[in-house]
C-alpha cells in the first residue's frame, strides 16, 4: 500500500475520476480504478472525497491512497473567478476585487463563517476584511508595505480559496515582543494570533518560500502551528529540517486551528 501526493496523487484522479473537482466540499464519489495495480477494477472501488478543497482517494481494491490540493495559477484564476485579471497578467489588487467593506452589508454566508470564529464587524474592519463578488476578502500583508494582496474565501464554489497575491506569505509583526513567532496556514488564524499578541506568518498553504525563511530566521523563539492533518504534518517535518540550521528554537504544536479557539484562550498561552 502507497500513499501519493501532489502530482502523483493527481494523475490517478485524471486518469479514473476525470471530474473530480466538481465535488462539493465534504462530497464523496466512487470510480472505476482502472489502473490499479491490483487488476482493473469494475467494482468502483476508488473513493475520492473533498476535504477542505483538497481531494482524498482510495482504492479499496489494491489499498493505494492519495492527497491532491490544487495550486492555483492564473489561468485557473481566469477559468474560475469572475474577476478579470489586470492589464498586463497583472493580478487583480484588494482594492479591485472588493465591493463592500461594511460588515453589516456582507452576504448572510459570509457574516456566519466569520462569526463562528469571532470576526464582528470590529475585528472585521480592523484587519481590512472586505466582500467581494464571490466571497469575503481577506488581505495579504507585508509588515512594510501592508496590504500586498489577498485570498478569497469564495461562496459555494470550487476551489473555496482563491489567492490574489505575488507575495506567497502573509506577515504581520508585533514590534519589540519576547513571545514566538507562529508560522499558520490560514489567514484568520494569523489575525487572530496577532490580535492576542503573537507576530505571525501565514503560509497561504504549507510551503515557505525563500523570502518568508528568510523573515523567520530573524526571530529567537518560532512555533510551528500547522493543521493537524497528513499535509500538515508532513509540511512541518520537512521545515523542522529546512528552518533548524537558521531558527535554533524551533517548536510545533498540532491542535486545532487557531481561528477556532477561543480569543481568551490564546491570549492566557504560555509558550
């Protein structure tokens, strides 16, 4: 039994389960595995699933498995997104893609995912959270230049985040601190960390790119809160080994994700 990611894990989809990505999120489907190590399947006994925007198999003829979450590149974007891109291939700027910035005037969707974890119109306005015409908008930040871009939590659409952005990271600082810096893969849980006093690194994802290391080897103490699923845990096995050499205090933790604890809670965090 094997486990493949990325592109590999991609090519089984293309090959047996062709419209995969018409499944909703938490949707599950059942293909033929006709290149299955184990024999032609006729049974549908490969299982695909949307978890999250990414896509789970399994085969339960030969026992493979497989995880595949889809980059986004600009032709996808033109594909899927109502927004037009800019002049020149140029992504489209926060400002662009916003259409209101009043909480109070959000999508009914739109304000509930974001109360559930505590974003009201306040924290909303204080972190630049807008709409756009496919979903909330949240910004990208660079602690230099501030709001360099943004991803798009987009309603009943797949893939559900788009990101806006040439910068591949999210950084926002608190100036003078003894606490860590936390390396997250969602932007709410990098404004909520940041709103209870932590510097924090939104990875847009699980990968960090060169410039962002290099913003990470600047701090004394980093912890590494990634989501506690197989591509999280793998993501942070591999920067422990990219990130020991430059960041001597390096932690991890695996726990719920930030946005879904309680403001109290990580304000009262000893770490």
């Amino acid at each position: 039994m094997t486990t493949y990611y990325g592109r590999d894990a991609l090519t089984t989809l293309s090959i047996n389960a062709p419209d995969f990505e018409t499944l909703d999120q938490g949707q599950q489907a059942k293909y033929n595995h006709e290149d299955c190590t184990s024999g032609v399947d006729t049974k549908h006994r490969l299982y695909v699933k949307n978890v999250d925007g990414a896509y789970l198999w399994h085969c339960h003829n030969c026992g493979d498995s497989g995880y595949y979450r889809p980059r986004e590149t600009v032709s996808r974007i033109k594909a899927e997104t109502k927004v037009a891109l800019a002049p020149r291939g140029h992504l489209p700027t926060y400002k662009e893609l916003t259409t209101k910035s009043n909480f109070d005037s959000f999508d009914i969707a739109g304000q509930m995912w974001l109360l559930q974890y505590e974003f009201n119109k306040v924290k909303c306005e204080g972190y630049g959270i807008t709409e756009g015409v496919d979903g909330i908008v949240l910004p990208i930040y660079s602690d230099e230049k501030g709001i360099v871009g943004c991803q798009v939590r987009r309603y009943n659409k797949s893939p559900k985040y788009l990101t806006y952005s040439k910068q591949r990271y999210s950084y926002i600082k608190i100036p003078h601190t003894t606490k860590p810096l936390i390396v997250v893969e969602d932007l709410l849980s990098s404004y909520k960390l940041h709103m209870a006093g932590y510097s924090t690194l939104c990875l847009l994802g699980t990968k960090m790119d060169d410039e962002a290391k290099l913003l990470v080897s600047k701090h004394n103490k980093v912890l590494l809160w990634l989501d506690d699923d197989t591509a999280g845990h793998t993501a942070a096995r591999k920067l422990f080994l990219d990130l020991g050499s430059v960041c001597p205090n390096l932690m991890a933790t695996f726990n719920h994700q930030p946005k879904e604890l309680d403001m109290d809670i990580l304000k009262e965090m000893e770490l």
